[in-house]
C-alpha cells in the first residue's frame, strides 16, 4: 500500500541526510556538479542504485535549493527507428574434387559377385512365363 513504501521513501531520505548530502548540496558553488558527486558517493559508498540515489540528490536539491534545473540523470535516448543493416557473410564454396577409386580397390569390386541375380531373357519366350535367373 501506500504507507510502507512512504515509509520506505522516508528511511531512504534519512540515509541520504545522514551521509552529509544534505549538507554538500546546501554548501555547494555549483549545483550540477555537486549533484553528480553526491550520486556518485552514494552509488560507490552507500550501494545504492544509480537511479534511486539521483532521485534522491535531485528531491533534496528542489527542497533545500529551489532547484529545478536538470535532472541528474537524463532521461536516455529513444533508440534509432531504422536498425542499422548489419551485411550477411556468405562462405565461398569449397571446391569439390573428383573422388577417384584407389586401384587396388577397383579390380577388388571388379570381382565380387552381383548380389541381385541377372535376369535372362530370350524374344521366343512367352511374356506369361516366369524369366530365368541365372547367376552371372
């Protein structure tokens, strides 16, 4: 609900004060720049996220100083519409060579046996008649 993130908010704003943000923002010469250190010291020493800690820099800034110039942190770019187009390498071919049977291999399936049988057939045989098989 509402009441513990305020409260949330609240112990935030505490911790911030207590780290002497407070202080540096009401002291500074030069608002932007203090602002940024202050986020800086905040994210690098206290932990806290960047976004979390420049809001709170940014709410003490308005409060303590008025200050309604930017932002600390600027509100990021919309990305380009047009992705860029990014060129597709196409790989050459690899060129093929001729697969050529060793020699001693050829005179070795020169000799083997057909598994399938030789059909034979003779014109004057009748087409009814079942062909011959012989092996070749």
């Amino acid at each position: 609900g509402v009441l513990p993130d305020y409260a949330k908010e609240c112990r935030l704003l505490q911790r911030v004060v207590e780290a002497g943000v407070a202080k540096e923002i009401d002291a500074a010469a030069n608002l932007d720049i203090c602002k940024k250190q202050q986020v800086r010291h905040l994210k690098e020493d206290l932990f806290m996220a960047e976004d979390v800690a420049a809001s709170a820099v940014d709410l003490l800034a308005f409060a303590l100083r008025g200050d309604t110039g930017r932002p600390v942190l600027e509100a990021p770019k919309p990305a380009p519409q047009k992705p860029e187009e990014v060129p597709i390498a196409v790989p050459e071919p690899v060129p093929q060579k001729p697969v050529t049977p060793l020699p001693e291999l050829k005179s070795f399936f020169e000799n083997v046996p057909s598994p399938v049988p030789a059909v034979v057939s003779t014109p004057d045989e009748s087409k009814d008649m079942p062909p011959k098989y012989y092996h070749s």
